[in-house]
C-alpha cells in the first residue's frame, strides 16, 4: 500500500517512511473481515473513527503563513505537498520543496485534484 502511495501521485521514495505510516493510518481505519467489518480503530476504541478529515496522499496542500510583521501584499500560504497525519494531534505533515523542511499545521487547504 506504501508503494502505491508513492507511486499514484509521483512522490519520491525518500518519503517511504512518511507513505507506511500513512498506510497504517488508513489500514486502522478500514473495515475488515477478520473483525466481522468493523475497523481496528472501533475494536480498540469502542466508536466508529472518524474519516472526514482525510486527504488524498501526495495531494498540494496550501498552508497559511503566519509570521509577525508581515506586509499586506505578501502571500498568506505556501504550496506544499500533504504526506500524512500527525499523531496525537490535528495536525497535517506537509513538506515544503522549496526548503526541503516537513511541517506540521491545522491551517491548510487541499486541492486533491493536483499533486
């Protein structure tokens, strides 16, 4: 599922280790027949997960630029790449190319129909 990943959406192999945990992320929260269709997460959890949060891997994530003192025509996000979810927050994992730094940030806006 990692390799698939990476592969649909042309992201390079450096980030296997960001794909496998996404994969995992999902896997929780797919249905499965060993646990009679529920998800691993409602097994373990005793709820339903919820999926309204989840983005299509790869996909370009625009991520709001907050600094202080900034000018008023300066750009209000960065184009980044979504590479998973944070775990133990709310949080999104997005890499920025042009710094070839990995952030975490709730201020994001998807277009799934790019990457």
């Amino acid at each position: 599922m990692a390799r698939c990943l990476l592969k649909a959406r042309g992201v390079p192999s450096t980030f296997w280790g960001e794909a496998v945990s996404t994969a995992v992320f999902i896997l929780n929260r797919s249905p499965t027949k060993a646990l009679k269709n529920k998800t691993p997460y409602e097994a373990w959890h005793g709820e339903k997960p919820a999926v309204h949060f989840m983005r299509t891997f790869g996909c370009i994530a625009h991520v709001k630029v907050t600094r202080p003192h900034a000018a008023k025509l300066d750009d209000h996000s960065m184009k980044m790449v979504f590479l998973g979810y944070e775990p133990g927050s709310k949080g999104y994992r997005v890499y920025d190319p042009v710094s070839s730094r990995l952030h975490v940030s709730r201020d994001v806006v998807f277009d799934e129909t790019k990457g």
